[in-house]
C-alpha cells in the first residue's frame, strides 16, 4: 500500500537537506511553490508524472513496481 503522506514528508525532509526551497524545487521542475507545499503537505492528489520529476530533482532513485495476475511491470 503506498503511504502518500510519507511520500510527502519524504520530499519535504530530502528537499531540506539538499538546502532547496520550495519555490527553488518548484522552479527545477517547473512548478509554482504552492504546488511544492501541496505535495509535501498531502501528495495523493498529485500525478506519478509530477513525483517522478521531484524526485529526479531530488537526485533520487525511482522504481515504480506493477504486478498483475499474468504481467509484472517494472519501471525505472
């Protein structure tokens, strides 16, 4: 089950530690700072597209995992 509020602290925490605001995160990827602070403050209301180019902001490691009855899907 994925724990979107823990993504969203995820974001918030890494962001601080690699000295970003949230408008500089905003800017890397081409959104406003509200955006920024909505993801952080409840990121289920946001797209995998736009998590996936936080996280790449971030210099994080993104696998994205789908497993169906017949198929398993791995990205990244």
């Amino acid at each position: 089950e994925l724990k979107m509020e823990l993504i969203g602290l995820a974001i918030k925490q890494t962001r601080r530690e690699r000295n970003l605001t949230q408008e500089e995160l905003g800017k890397l990827i081409g959104v406003q700072k509200t955006q920024i602070y909505r993801i952080e403050s409840n990121a289920s209301n946001v797209t995998i597209d736009t998590l996936i180019r936080v996280f790449k902001a971030l210099q994080a490691n993104v696998k994205l995992q789908v497993e169906l009855p017949h198929c398993k899907i791995i990205l990244g």
